[in-house]
C-alpha cells in the first residue's frame, strides 16, 4: 500500500511538525481500520470454506474423524480390498456434481445406477460410520465428509502415509444417472485432461490421481479389447508388455462372457495392496493394464511427469495433496446442502407451523 503524505512551503516548523503528526494519527487510524475490515472479512470466508477440524468441539467431545477411522481399520483388517473400494467411491462422487455425497442416494435413476457405478463398493463403510457418528452427535457431519475422512484413511492403512482433510462440506440433494459423466478408461490423454480441466484439476494433478491405480482392480470387460482387437486391428495393443498378454487371455478369455478374476492395476504383486510408486514404474515398462494408464507413460503431455514419479520418492506426500484438491471440487458449505440424517435418503421436509 503506497501512502502519500503531501506538505506546502510557508508554513513555520513547528505548525508542519504538528500537521505531519496529526496527518500520521490519521493514516495510522484508517490503516487500522482497513485491516481490521480485511481481517473480519477473511475470517468470514474460512468459516464458510473447508478447513481442517472443521468438526473440533461440534460432537459432544468425541473426534470425529477417530471415530470414522475405527470403522475403516476394522474393515481393512479384515478385507484389504476395501481401500481400493473407499478411494474410487470418493473419486466418483467428487466428480459429479462435486463432492456432495450424490453418490450415496438411492433411487431408480440415481448416480448409483449409471453404469460406471455399477462396480463401485464401500456404500457400507460410509453407512456404519454414519451410524456410529449419528450416535455421537445426530446431525451434525456429513455424509461428504465422511467419504473424504474414509478414503484419506484407506490411503493410511495402505501405507500411503497421513494427508490432513479439510472437512466441512455439506450434502447435496440432486442425484442423477444422467449427470454421471466420468473419464473413460478408454480416453486418450487429451481427453482425459480435459474432463479434469472441466473440474479444475490440472495435468499433473490427473496424473497424481491416477496413480491411486496403485491399489486398484479392475475387469476384463474394460481392456479385453487390448488383448485380442486393438483399435479393430486384430491383434493386441502393441504398447503392451507381450509377457503380460500371454499371462491376462488365460485369465481373460476372448469370448468368456463373464469377468471372473479381478485383475490388480498394479502388476508388481509384491505391492498390489500397498499406494506407491510401484504402479509408474510398471506403466514405463509396458504393463499398464488400462488403455489409459498406459498411454501415460507414452504421452508426450505426461510422460515427463510419470518419469518423474517413478524415480522419485516425493509421490506419497503429492498425491495426498492431490486428493486434498479434488476434495474441494464443488463443495457445498455453510448453509447450503444439508446434513443428511441417512446418507441413502434426502431429510425429510420439516413441517411449517402456519399461525393466526
């Protein structure tokens, strides 16, 4: 801030030095003025946005996210798959109308039933938690910060080390098979930057993001095609490792109409439950199981970056930092959306008592 503080000739030195102080009280006095405008406005803006312990002191004593982890490590000890299951739940919500728990509402045409959903898993995990929080303190956190909470600590228990949440999201109420419009396994690199372009991410964050395939499954359906027909070729994709072709058709046959072996996104098995690096050092090497993947590690737009994150050692702390922005995709706060009392169902209208 630039301060102008003028003075003219004439006047005797003691009347300036007088002028000059009462002109500096003055500067002094609006200055403080204007900061503590600015500060009452900036303190208003982090009440109404996330932040981290967005819940500390608003649930009867109990910690919030505590109590959400004692679900998720209970169900991780006793299926590990499941954190694969919590981080794509989190990634499919936030990617349709933002991370609003959309996801999690029923109906016969709701996000649930769009085909890309039809797979998706941890809708139980979320609904205990609920239950347990609802306990707790009823009303009080939301079913979207739940998702967030679940999956950061999927990402822990996968030895993916501890990224903050901001929590403070609350839950929306429009949920539509139709608005479901996500990525395709399928995509190009150019495309699927530009679906991550539509929701802010940049292409380095997408391809940080990405790499949670480092503890994902997937189906033959989804890359049968690579195996046998490539591009209506007739022949496998090219840019796949030929070892790896030969081992996926005896687990994926041409004409099996069924999918019956889950196959892991990371093919270094000794870490197919554990987020690392791993998953970029087997995309370099041709053994990207998705069309997507590894076109990647191909890419002239990405190729630098997967490079990068295979032979460094700073992918844990990136990608929990890229999880923490797609956490912040169109979330609703303050008093928009509402906390959902069952996180299947919108809360009931409250009845208006009509007097006189």
């Amino acid at each position: 801030m630039d301060i102008f503080i003028s003075s003219a000739f004439g006047y005797s030195q003691k009347k300036k030095e007088k002028e000059m102080k009462i002109s500096a009280a003055v500067v002094a006095a609006a200055f403080s003025l204007a900061f503590s405008f600015i500060l009452v406005n900036f303190t208003g803006q982090c009440d109404a946005a996330l932040q981290q312990g967005f819940y500390k002191g608003k649930c009867n004593s109990q910690d919030v996210e505590a109590i959400v982890a004692s679900v998720v490590k209970r169900r991780f000890n006793d299926k590990p798959r499941v954190a694969a299951g919590l981080i794509r739940l989190f990634f499919h919500d936030c990617f349709v109308n933002g991370c609003d728990a959309s996801i999690l509402l029923d109906g016969d045409s709701s996000e649930k039933t769009a085909p890309p959903n039809l797979s998706v898993s941890g809708y139980d995990v979320i609904d205990e938690a609920k239950g347990l929080l609802e306990e707790a303190c009823a009303g009080v956190v939301s079913c979207a910060d739940i998702i967030a909470i679940a999956a950061r600590d999927a990402v822990q228990l996968s030895g993916g080390g501890r990224y903050e949440v901001q929590t403070g999201r609350r839950d929306g109420s429009v949920s539509l098979a139709s608005n479901v419009d996500l990525p395709s396994p399928r995509f190009s690199v150019s495309q699927s930057a530009d679906a991550f372009a539509k929701k802010g991410i940049g292409l380095t964050d997408m391809v940080l993001l990405l790499g949670g395939h480092t503890i994902g499954f997937t189906n033959c359906s989804l890359f049968r095609d690579r195996l046998y027909n490539f591009d209506n070729t007739g022949k496998p994709d090219p840019t796949m490792d030929p070892l790896l072709v030969m081992k996926l058709r005896l687990i994926c046959p041409r004409n099996s109409p069924a999918d019956r072996t889950p196959v892991s996104l990371d093919q270094n098995l000794a870490s197919t439950f554990i987020v690392d690096n791993s998953f970029y050092k087997q995309i370099r090497l041709g053994r990207g199981i998705l069309q997507i993947d590894q076109a990647l590690a191909l890419d002239p737009l990405t190729n630098n970056t997967v490079a990068s994150l295979a032979n460094g050692n700073d992918f844990l702390a990136r990608f929990g930092q890229a999880m923490v922005k797609l956490g912040a995709v169109d979330v609703l706060t303050d008093s928009q959306g509402e906390i959902r009392e069952s996180c299947h169902l919108k809360n009931k209208p409250r009845s208006t008592l009509l007097f006189g």
